[in-house]
C-alpha cells in the first residue's frame, strides 16, 4: 500500500492544531500531548518534504538537489 504524501501531511497538520488546542489525540498509536508537539511537527515537516520532492518528480523536475563539480 502507498502512502499518499498529501494524507499524511494533513494528518500531521490536524494532530498539530488539536495540540495547540490543547486536546489529548490518538496519534501513530499513541497519546499526543503539547509536550509532543515538537514530535509532531518534525514529521510534519519530513512529509512536506516529501511532498514537495513527488510534486516537483511529477512535474519532470529535477531533484531537490544539484551537484557541483570542482576542478
């Protein structure tokens, strides 16, 4: 089963906004709390990333990178 980049980006967004409502939420199987919001919006960021890297590889770009050659 694939992953959808954007789902999990959503997922991480709604789990960020219930935190910083200050509600307790169920999360990869387990109890999200404003203590965890560190947690949360570190894998938010990965999955933006990834995201970003499907939607750019989708639209015949290049990679997030570039190489450099020293003479």
């Amino acid at each position: 089963m694939a992953v959808n980049a954007q789902a999990m980006v959503d997922r991480y967004l709604e789990a960020e906004l219930a935190v910083l409502e200050g509600k307790e939420i169920m999360f990869a199987g387990r109890k999200q709390v404003m203590a965890d919001l560190p947690q949360i919006r570190a894998g938010r960021l990965e999955w933006e990333r990834r995201l970003a890297a499907q939607q750019n590889a989708a639209a015949g770009g290049r990679p997030g990178y570039s190489l450099a050659t020293f003479e």
